[in-house]
C-alpha cells in the first residue's frame, strides 16, 4: 500500500521569513480593502517590531536584537494607508553611520572597532555596556499626550505618530530608581501607566520597584517627571535577579512572579569589557529557589 506524503508549508514560508530586513517607506502606500470598513472607523494603528538584520556584512543573530521599525496604519473615510519608519535609536544611527553592529545587544555580540588599540578597545566595550538605548523590538507606550517606544531598558523613545518621526531620548534613571523596564506595561483608563523594573534596594541588594507615571497633566507638565516607585518586592539572590517579562494587576492587587530564570550580574557586568559575551549569555537556573508569588495593595505607595 502507497502512502502519499504531503508536505505543508507555513504561509510565512519558513522562521526565515521573519528575519527579513525591511526598507522605510517614503510615502504611505494605500492598502487592499477586502469587505467594507465602516466610515465611522477613523485613526491609527501603530504596531512596533524588528524589521533590520544585518548591518554591512555583520548579521543580528536574534530576533529579539532587530532593529526597531514602526508600522502605521491610517483608518479613514473606508480606506487604509501603510506607512513605516525605523526609530532612530543612538544604537541605529551608530550601525548605520559606521555599517556595523555596535551595541551588544540581547543574542548578538559587538565586536570592538578595529582602528583601536588594546587600552581603548577596553575602554570603549566597558562604556558600550552603559550606552545602549535599548533596540529590542518592544511595545508603544502612551503617557500624556505623547507616544514612546518602549524595550527592557531604562531607555524610552519618544516618537512623532504622524510623521514616525523620532523626537527624543528620555532616561527614566533620571527619575526614578530603576535599572530598566519592562516592554508590557499596564495602562489604566485615565492614562495612568504603571511599570516594573529591577532597582538597587536596602543594603545594596537588588529589588524590584513598581513604578507609576501618571496621567495627562492639568498644567500640561510632562508625566514622566512626576514619575514614582509605588511597592518594592525583594530579590532572593542580591546579585542575580530574575528576568522580569511582566507582572500583573487587579482592581486592588499588584502581583508579581519572581521566577529561577535568573540574570547573573557579575556576568553581565563582564559580557562586553572582557568576557566577548552577549546578553543572553548572561541567563542561567537556579533550580532550588522555586516560584515565589508577590501580593501588595494597589493603593498604598512607599
């Protein structure tokens, strides 16, 4: 008896699909209108993901390290435009400008400029650990009035919605205690945004705060500044804090999981200066800890 073997491809046409790089558009494109969209529909659509791997002949070798492209689709009058544009991170200027990778990023190492020498290779891989603004391809975030590109750094880009255009650079350090956020922040109804991120607690151990940026302001004042650590979980491990993905939030409650997939910091803070290593080189188990679950009011700051 015959077996017939069929063979299925994803419509993507395989994982590589996904690591295809993509160009800016000059101009929105009118998209293909399947059905009827109602004319009452009328906005924006923003999506953020990688859309550049490789920069000169030196590839991104995750997909987590592309670099960030923003999509935008226009609603109005029955009819879709497409528009996207790269954010102009410090990380995608410098690998465009010098056509190379040159921030380490979370699976791809950066290797040092070749016109150095030994002494200022060093030097330039200790600061690089510092200076990256954060290219992992995150989510949007509102505050206020104004739009941000959001990954797992303390660095937030503040972005033009109708032009893509990228405006700024903030530094939430400069505001809070905190080391860096997650890309999945909750957003309350009056635009309140609440976030977690690991931070240096009591005793020079680790921790991790629950931030809170509130809403537009009645003096038109810039959210961020008024920006404010609310609850402070303790970390098991004073050097090793577990990777952070999200936490969650009920009408009352803040919970959060703090899980055995750990970053180990002295590795960390050797991956680039000595160790040649990338971010996620960084991760390791501790099988023993377990699962710890957090719980604290919603309502009671520090």
């Amino acid at each position: 008896m015959l077996k017939q073997q069929i063979k299925f491809e994803h419509p993507a046409g395989s994982y590589r699909k996904i690591f295809e790089t993509c160009e800016e558009l000059s101009d929105p494109l009118p998209a293909t209108v399947t059905g009827r969209i109602p004319s009452f529909l009328k906005g924006s659509l923003l999506r953020l993901g990688p859309g550049l791997f490789e920069v000169g002949d030196e590839p991104f070798y995750h997909l987590f390290d592309g670099q960030a492209l923003m999509h935008k689709f226009d609603f109005k009058n029955g009819q879709v435009t497409y528009y996207r544009k790269f954010v102009k991170t410090d990380a995608y200027v410098r690998a465009i400008t010098e056509k190379r990778v040159v921030i380490t990023e979370f699976g791809t190492f950066a290797y040092p400029d070749p016109c150095k020498n030994i002494f200022s290779r060093y030097v330039f891989l200790l600061l690089q650990g510092r200076r990256g603004d954060g290219q992992l391809p995150g989510e949007r975030l509102s505050v206020g009035e104004d739009y941000y590109a959001v990954t797992e750094t303390n660095y937030i880009t503040k972005v033009d919605t109708d032009t893509l255009e990228t405006l700024k650079k903030v530094d939430m350090c400069n505001y809070i205690n905190i080391n860096g956020v997650t890309a999945h922040p909750h957003i309350e109804r009056d635009g309140t945004v609440w976030n977690i991120g690991n931070c240096m607690g009591k005793g020079a151990t680790l921790a991790y705060n629950i931030v809170r940026i509130p809403p537009t302001q009645k003096d038109k004042s810039d959210p961020i500044e008024k920006s404010k650590v609310w609850v402070q979980f303790p970390s098991h491990e004073r050097f090793k804090p577990s990777y952070v993905h999200s936490f969650g939030m009920s009408d009352n409650y803040f919970v959060f999981v703090e899980t055995p997939v750990k970053i180990n910091l002295l590795k960390f803070l050797s991956a680039w200066s000595i160790r040649g290593s990338n971010y996620m080189d960084c991760f390791e188990s501790n099988e023993s800890q377990g699962v710890t679950l957090f719980l604290d009011y919603l309502n009671m700051p520090m």
